[in-house]
C-alpha cells in the first residue's frame, strides 16, 4: 500500500461525521462518500476537514443524495478533506488525481478502518459517491478493498457516480467488476449524465474508455429507456438540501462510444450545469451539456428501487 499523505483525520470523534445513525436498525448500511462540496476561494487545493464552505455543502449534497438509501439502510457518512471545487477549473485531471491519493485517500480510509473495525458489526453495506466522492470510491476499491478482502466480501455493490469506469481500470483491477444487469451483487454501478451537445467535448469527469449502465433499463448496450421507466426525475436546489420534482422525467440512452447516459429530451436543457446561474465558468470543466450535478436526482426512485433489489440479492446469494 502506497505510503500515507498527513496526519489522518480521528474518526472517533462525532464531530468528524456527517452522518452517524442514531439507531442501527436497519439490516444494511451505506458509505457514503459527498462530492466537491467545497467552494471557499480563500482555501487551498486540499479543503480542512472543518472547513465552513464545505461543511456546508456536504450537508447539502447528502440530503439531496444519500437519502436515495434511507428507507432501507443505516447510512454512514464521515467529513474528509477534499479538493477545493474553486480549483478544480485551474488544474489538469493528473493533478486532481494526485491530489485526491494526498490527503482526502489518507482521510477515507481512516473513516473506513474506524467504520469497519468500530460500527459496522458485519453487516453487507453499499459504497456510494459522486463526482469526487465516485473518484475515492474507485481509489478504495482499487487498494483498500483489495488490502481487505474480507471487507470486500459484504460489498453489496458500489454505486459510483458522476465519474469514469473505465476498461483500463477494470484490466488493472480484475477483482473489480462493473454491473451488467439489474441485480448482480459485488459489482460497481456507474454512469456520468450529459445532454447529446456534450459530444465531442472534454470532461473532468469523462475519461478514455469509459463504461456506463443505463439507470431506467439497467442494461450495458445501447436499446434506449424511455422516461416511461423513470420513477420521478428531480433537480437539486442550489442553495438548499432539498430537490424539485421535475415536471418531465428523464429518458436514458448509453453512448457506447463516449461512455455515458444520454438524455435526449430537450425540456430538460435547463437543467445542465451551465444553464444554472454563475455556474457558466465549469464549462471548460463539464462541457456545454453537463447533467453532472443530476447524475442521483434525474434517476433518484430508480436508484432506491435498484438498490433495494440489489440487497435483496445479495441475501438470497451470500447471506450465511
């Protein structure tokens, strides 16, 4: 295991996590893992665990994500240092990368040895992220799991959102296996979101040689999902931990090529990151026609049903 940036955050402080259930009720839990939350100027390219911008918006990004889990799973969730968001336009995808195995891969697998060794009690558990949470989820996968493969074994899937599965991770990692149907288990569940305008154009988070499952069919070619399949397709509020229910739902197609879900109608253009006020500098960042920030909420009762049948799954197949 590569050596460790910093002095790791304790985790057995409650101040140091987001989300600690108050009552383990549930017979399944999930990990999980916010996005850029932080968008402090005044910081630097690695966010403090305490930071107030970020702080806040990990609240924000969790209300409106990890509850997709709620009905069904002990959700826990711990505050690591990040990537300044504000940074993020001003450096290349190496340097994001050699950023998140710094401190925020020092800060993860400290609430992940914490969370195994003191909370979980043996339970199969989910792993979720998004954007740069997926990114130290795939991190995670790559080295701890593989240094834990006990760990691994409960792993009722990985649900890694708005960032890239790639074939070269996969033949790097043959012990990593991405989802090809609707209830495999063991298996990491992945897509980025754009508009058909985003062709041709860079994305932090679209790398070479992605792969994606389409979230309504939940199948690895490209036979289109109407927005018939949608269970309810929602938007993030910006400055609140709420969503707004949409008044169309999202369809859902695979680009083979590029990698990703597609979603074809056009009432839904407004929703792309650059349509959201302010937000039109992450353009060279996303692209033109970005759903980054929608890749939970335009699928969300999808998703908990998915997830649900997943666990399900898993008990009917591993459960001892």
């Amino acid at each position: 295991m590569k050596e460790f940036t910093g002095v790791p955050t304790d985790y057995s402080k409650k101040e140091h996590w987001l989300a600690l259930p108050e009552q383990v009720d549930k017979r399944v839990d999930v990990v999980y893992l916010y996005p850029s939350s932080c968008q402090d100027k005044k910081a630097g390219d690695i966010c403090a665990v305490d930071n107030k911008s970020m702080l806040q918006g990990a609240k924000r990004n969790f209300a409106q994500q990890a509850t997709v889990f709620k009905p069904f799973a002990n959700i826990f969730a711990p505050f690591w240092r990040q990537v300044n968001a504000m940074k993020l336009s001003e450096m290349s995808f190496e340097e994001v990368d050699r950023a998140e195995w710094a401190e925020p891969r020092t800060d993860v697998y400290a609430a992940l040895d914490y969370y195994f060794e003191n909370l979980n009690q043996g339970r199969p558990y989910f792993l979720a992220g998004h954007s740069q949470g997926s990114r130290l989820s795939y991190i995670v996968l790559e080295e701890y799991m593989k240094e834990h493969p006990d760990y691994y074994a409960n792993m009722i899937a990985a649900y890694c959102l708005g960032d890239s599965l790639t074939k070269q991770y996969l033949e790097k990692n043959p012990h990593v296996k991405a989802a090809q149907g609707a209830t495999d288990v063991g298996v990491v569940v992945s897509w980025n979101t754009e508009g058909p305008a985003n062709k041709g154009h860079a994305s932090l988070v679209v790398s070479p040689g992605a792969i994606s499952i389409n979230p309504l069919n939940w199948r690895t070619d490209d036979v289109p999902a109407s927005a018939d399949l949608n269970l309810g397709s929602y938007m993030p509020r910006l400055l609140f931990p709420t969503l707004r229910k949409l008044p169309v739902n999202a369809d859902a197609v695979l680009d083979l090529e590029r990698g990703t879900v597609i979603v074809t109608e056009p009432r839904l253009k407004n929703c792309a990151i650059t349509a959201i006020p302010g937000f039109k500098r992450f353009e060279s960042v996303f692209g033109p026609a970005s759903y980054h920030g929608c890749d939970y909420s335009f699928f969300y009762k999808n998703i908990r049903k998915n997830a649900h049948a997943r666990a399900k799954a898993w008990f009917a197949a591993c459960a001892k």
